[in-house]
C-alpha cells in the first residue's frame, strides 16, 4: 500500500484517517536469550519536517527513495525524543504535519546471511501516524502514538548482498475527530488576518502534542519458528499459587514447548510442556504492592523453550518472562489484591520533561521512581495514554501499581462518538492489553478521561469499548474517569469502579478553600448512592508556581495548594473507611501544555516541579502516604522495614 492510499490527504494538508488496522500477532517486548539478539538505534537520526503547503512534497518526490540528505537539508534529531523542544526553530515547535526520520543501521552478516533468522524492526512509539520504508521499500504503518508496532524486515535485508539497510519513518502528528486522541484543524480563511492556507491544530485535552519518535527503536531477531505472544494469568488456591499460560508459536506446525518457572534464587518450582496448561506452585511468594509486604513485587521467571521442526531441520527459541502471582478483585465498596483491601495512595504522571518532551530517558524515569518511593505512592494511573514498556517492567520490579489508561482522552465533538471513532478505540484498548496483559502491576484498564458522555451516543459507545475491554481480559477491572460535574454521565453504569475528578476551589469557587469539604463528601455520596461501586478520587489538585508564597493562602501559592489538600485529605480520610479505594494527586510534576492564557509555561499544578524538585505540598503529601501505609493493619511492620532513612520513622 502506497501512502496516498493509505490515508486520504485533504488539499490543504492534514490528514482525514481511513485505515482499520488489523491486529496480527503478539507483541512480546523484545528480549535478548540464547536464540534472540537485540541491537538498538537509539542515537542521532537524520530529520526533515516537510514544511511544503499542502505537507506532501516528501510523498511527491518520495524522499525515502535515496538517502534523505539527497532531498534537501536536514537536521541531526535525538531518538528517543520529541522533536519539538531540541531546536531553536519556533516552526518546528508547533509544526503541525509529515516529518521525516531516517538511519542507516549496519546489520551482523549472519543476519542478512542466515535464513532461518528472522529480523524485526521494532518502534517502540511514534506520535501519532508512522510509515516505514527500509531501503526504499514500504514495510509497515501504524496509528497511535503511544502503542508499538513492528515489521519483520528478513526478505528485505535478506535478498541481497547487504551489510546495511536504510529505515526512514515519516510521521504525522495531526490529530482528527477520529484519532485517540482527537482533534480538529482549523482553517483560518479570514485573508485580512492570516496568511492564505493558514491552520492551527486544536485540541481539547490539557497536553502538549508533542511528536516523533518517543521510544527506543530497535532490531532484533528470533528464529523463523517462534514464540509469538505468551499470555499468564494469575491465581491462588489456599497457599499455592497458580500460573495458567498460553503459547502462541509462528512458523512451525511442528513443535513442543516446555516451560518452567523459576523462584528469584532461580530455582524450578514448576514445569509443564504444551501450548496451554497451568502450573502449581505450593507455598508461592505472591506479587504484592510497595509498602504493603516485607518482601514486595516478588517475580518469577517463566521460561519458555519452543523446539521446532523446520524446512532446514529442528530449531529452538527461548523467551524468559516475569511473572508476578497475584489476584485483583472488586466489592461495592473495596479494591483487593491477594484478597486484602487495597487503597490506591499515588499521583498521576504525565511522560514530560524539558527538552525532551514526551522522549524515554533512562535517567528521568529512574528519578521518578526514586520520588515515588521517597513520597510513599504505591500507585499511579497512566494518564492519558500508555506509557513505555520500560515504565511498566519497574512498576512490576518495584511494586508500583497501575491504572493504565489508553489515549482517550479530550473525546468531546459529537463526531468522536461514532463509528469510525469507537471501531479504532477498540483497536487501541486491543493493542494496549495485548501489550500489558502480562504485568502484574497492571490491576485495573482505564478507557477514557472526561469525555463529554453525556452526549446521546456515548452510553453505547463506552458500553461496547468497556464490554470488549472485559472480553480480551477477563482478569482485570475496567473503568473510566469522569468529571465531578458530570452528573449525567452515560458511561459510568458500566465501569467496575468509579474514577472521579474534581477541581473545588479552583476551576469553581476560585480561593474558598472553606467549601471543599461540604463539596467533596457531597460528591462522594452522590456517586456511591447511584452506583454501589467503589470510588476513586482520581484527580485533584491546584496550580502552583515554585516559589511563590502567600499567608493567607491566595491562589497560585504553596501555601493554597498545601491547604487545598488538606481540606481533600479531611474528607478522603471519613470517606476511606467506607467506600473510598483511593486518591490519586494531580499532577505528580508540572507539565507543558499548549499555550493559553490559563497556563503559565504549562500547567502548574505539580507536587514537583518539572524539573522534579519539591514543591511545599510534596512534603505533605508524603507524610501523609507513609501515614496512610503504616495505618493499615497488614502494613505496620512492613513499612518500619522498609524506611531505612525515612525520618518520617526513625
Ligand atoms: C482535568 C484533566 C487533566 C487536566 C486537569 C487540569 O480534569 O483530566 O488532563 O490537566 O484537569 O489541570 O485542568
């Protein structure tokens, strides 16, 4: 398919999208074991943004023909990164439209050599519509920018004399009421104001759209007979933990697998052979969340070993995956995991940072983690979109517990409620489980942030993506988050739990911080009266500029926000012992947003900054989050052993 196939382009330049795509295969995180290898192209990638009209000029003259330099100048762009803030160009910051990335990788001669091996290129995220072309040659397109997608390469590097191949990655950030998230261009036609063929992209979501290649892009090979996708559920039968598997092969009819399961010393505790099956681990070390065991996020290693019987003779592939034994299960009015009442002490994240942007850095994520235990979280929801896979692999190594939520969010013209929206929001939440169904961390699915469901459409709507979600993973609860004001939300019967934001004292009742409490137990009760469900506070908070103090508290103040949360804090702790699960800050750092009067280089509404130092309030919520460990029955003596250094417990 050629890309003006694949996407209907209008005259004046971005996109309308038309192409369901269909889910093939699994999406096993590429692992190096004695069958697979990896070799990573992170680095200096070279970049063009096709600042032409109508956007096209790089299609017309089909840029990924001949090395890109060849078609004009181009510019040096990090990978991983948002390609927006690395420059000094105010063009490129708001560029709305195709960009082009391209590297030559050079490849180890038996890849290009061997046929039994199979080459996959792998791209982790690119924000928001990729085509791939490797030498010249259309491989692969994906939509979504938060999800990955892969092509397998082999024929192409494979049929010739090659010790290199060339990838090029055009990318097209422009959103429409159909993508996830959505958006509209609007076309400034008034010739008295704006230059002819003037758009700016609008959007109703409180994020910067920030663009390019977001996550590490990699090959990696496999055998040509494989271990596609593994899926594990997990349960307990008194003291005995139980793993069920499922082993999906390619490119053999003729196989046996054999998969073990091995303690963190490494030792076996069970085995099993065959593509499904269930193994038993008597006296299990169960997953459990940060804070709330001595020994928290305890993982075993399955080990699966596929031994097939190809055209050139028996082939073996081996994958290792971690596996976490845990159980998640919801009352009317509790959230439990291994059977104990579980409440959701965290923030919500934005994948942010200077420069970078929405770029995976190893060092950033690594701080976060380190503030996240420093405060006392033992949750976080993925707001608003999925966050990397490296993010997930330490939410299960640390105990970290997610509410992962797909990219719907700011879905609020009446056109995002129909067909063509829902059919690729079902792809989405498809790509999403299909990645994270095998966390353990991941104990609940989130499908959308405020949309506007109290438009007709929107009971159907959430009613099918919520029913399908529950289809492709049985195992976990899903919900939605709604908004405080929205009463008449359509969507909310059919969630498991009930995610509420709200904003008193701030988006209402600007600076009476004295009507919160009434305000929030209200909102409390009229949601758990109407629904019976557990509620989570999923978002609250206030704008807060570092530095800036007021006593009394005034809006905009450390001292507001700290007060703020405190008259939250007074209701969630009544409202805890009967139906509510969890609170949830928002945000847990600043973040850019798109520019408006309402926002001050981003929204401030931080515990930290966005460079992650400590607002007043950062203070405060972490005394209460180690408090709120140490109450809990079951946490006592875990949270001692685990706050060496804490002065918060000598
Ligand atoms: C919300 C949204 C979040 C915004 C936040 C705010 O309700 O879910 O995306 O950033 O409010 O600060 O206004």
């Amino acid at each position: 398919m050629g890309p003006g196939q694949a996407c209907t382009w209008t005259a004046l330049g971005p996109l309308l999208w038309g192409c369901a795509l269909a889910l093939q295969g699994g999406m096993l995180y590429p692992r190096e074991s004695p069958s697979r290898e990896r070799k990573e192209l992170d680095g200096l990638w070279s970049f063009r943004a096709d600042f032409s009209d109508n956007r096209r000029q790089g299609f017309e003259q089909q840029w990924y023909r001949r090395p890109l330099r060849e078609s004009g100048p181009t510019l040096d762009m990090p990978v991983p990164s948002s390609f927006n803030d690395v420059g000094q160009d105010a063009r490129l910051r708001s560029f709305v439209g195709w960009v082009w990335y391209e590297r030559e990788a050079a490849l180890p001669q038996r890849w290009s050599q061997d046929l039994d091996t199979r080459v996959v290129l792998r791209i982790g995220s690119a924000h928001y519509y990729a085509i791939v072309w490797v030498n010249g040659v259309h491989v692969a397109e994906h939509e979504g920018g938060h999800l990955p997608f892969e092509a397998d390469i082999s024929k192409l590097v494979q049929s010739g004399p090659l010790s290199s191949c060339r990838i090029t990655i055009a990318i097209n950030n422009t959103l429409t009421p159909h993508t996830l998230p959505p958006g509209t261009i609007q076309y400034k036609t008034d010739t008295s104001k704006y230059p002819k063929g003037y758009f700016v992209q609008d959007i109703k979501f409180d994020f910067f759209n920030y663009a390019g290649l977001h996550r590490p892009v990699l090959l990696y090979t496999t055998p040509t007979a494989y271990i596609d996708d593994i899926t594990v559920t997990t349960g307990m039968d008194q003291d005995t933990g139980l793993v069920n598997y499922q082993v999906f092969v390619q490119g053999s009819e003729h196989f046996q697998l054999e998969v073990c399961l091995r303690d963190e010393e490494g030792k076996v505790v069970a085995e099993g052979t065959g593509g499904r099956g269930q193994l038993q681990v008597p006296s299990a070390n169960l997953w459990w969340p940060y804070l709330m065991h001595e020994h928290p996020a305890y993982l075993y290693s399955l080990e699966v070993k596929l031994t097939a019987q190809t055209a050139a003779g028996p082939a073996s592939d081996f994958y290792t995956l971690p596996v976490g034994i845990r159980t998640v299960a919801v009352t009317e009015s509790q959230f439990l995991i291994n059977g104990k009442p579980f409440y959701f002490h965290g923030v919500n994240k934005h994948e942010d940072a200077d420069i970078r942007g929405k770029g995976f850095d190893w060092s950033l994520l690594m701080k976060d983690f380190n503030l996240l235990r420093w405060l006392g979280a033992n949750s976080f929801r993925t707001s608003h979109y999925p966050y990397a896979e490296e993010v997930m692999q330490l939410c299960d190594r640390y105990g970290i517990v997610v509410i992962d939520e797909c990219p719907g969010v700011g879905i609020v013209l009446p056109e995002s409620f129909g067909n063509v929206s829902l059919q690729h929001h079902l792809e989405v939440m498809e790509e999403l489980v299909r990645r994270d169904k095998n966390h353990p961390a991941v104990v609940m699915w989130s499908v959308a942030n405020e949309p506007a469901s109290s438009l007709k459409p929107a009971g159907y709507y959430f009613k099918t993506v919520i029913a399908h979600t529950k289809t492709l993973d049985p195992s976990r609860p899903v919900t939605f988050v709604t908004n405080s004001n929205y009463a008449a939300d359509l969507g909310v019967p059919y969630v498991d739990v009930i995610c509420v934001n709200s904003y008193y004292s701030w988006y209402h009742d600007y600076g009476h911080l004295e009507v919160i409490q009434l305000q929030l137990a209200t909102q409390f009760d009229t949601w758990y009266r109407a629904y019976q469900k557990p509620v989570i506070q999923s978002e609250y908070g206030a704008e807060t500029i570092a530095g800036f103090h007021q006593d009394p508290p005034l809006m905009f103040s450390e001292e507001y926000q700290k007060s703020l949360l405190e008259q939250y804090h007074s209701v969630l702790d009544q409202k805890r012992k009967e139906y509510v699960v969890g609170e949830l800050i928002w945000n847990f750092a600043d973040f850019m947003t798109n520019q408006t009067p309402a926002r001050v280089l981003g929204n401030k509404k931080g515990i930290f900054t966005r460079q992650r130092q400590p607002k007043s309030a950062a203070f405060l919520l972490r005394e209460r989050y180690w408090k709120l460990a140490n109450e809990t029955r079951y946490h006592r003596s875990v949270v001692k052993s685990q706050c060496l250094g804490n002065s918060l417990f000598p």
